[in-house]
C-alpha cells in the first residue's frame, strides 16, 4: 500500500477578495493539472470553489504515489508563481 503525502496550502487570513479570486483561480488551475490527470487529489472542484473560508484559505492535496511527489510539488509552485501567490502562501508538506 503506498503512503499518502500531504502537501497544504495556507493564504492568510487577511485576504482581500482580489486575492481571494485569485486563489480561487489557482485551486481550478491546480486542480485541472493534478486531480484531472490522477497524479494527485484535491476534493475535486468544490474544494477549489469553497477554498476561502472565514479562517482564509486553506488547500489539501494528497499525492498517492510517491513517483509523483516531485511532479505535484513543481506544479503547485508553478502555479502559484503564474498566479503572482508565491509569496501569500505558506506552503507545508507532511
């Protein structure tokens, strides 16, 4: 049985609605890489959709497979450089 990694994304809590859409971009963006293609999951296009919560925005993304670990991990921070995130984000793997 393979182990589960963890990779989460953390936003502020303080985050604006302009950085909150874009969060909300990157979570679709993330999503049709990762969870589209079975490299990863994520909770599907409502966890990209419901994202930002009163506590901020939070993401979980768990990779199955340890081959692709280093993949999942190079997409998500492409994103998040593409969506200007990369310095909103702390990113935490577990």
């Amino acid at each position: 049985m393979a182990v589960q990694r963890i990779i989460l994304l953390k936003f502020p809590e303080n985050t604006t609605s302009s950085q909150r859409h874009k969060v909300r971009n990157f979570a679709e963006d993330l999503y049709s890489e990762i969870e589209v293609n079975g490299v990863a999951e994520m909770g599907g296009m409502e966890a990209a959709d419901t994202i930002c919560g009163i506590g901020g925005c939070e993401l979980r993304v768990s990779v199955a497979k340890s081959k692709d670990i280093a993949t999942v991990r190079k997409v998500v921070m492409k994103l998040l450089a593409d969506h200007y995130l990369d310095e909103n984000c702390t990113v935490e793997y577990s």
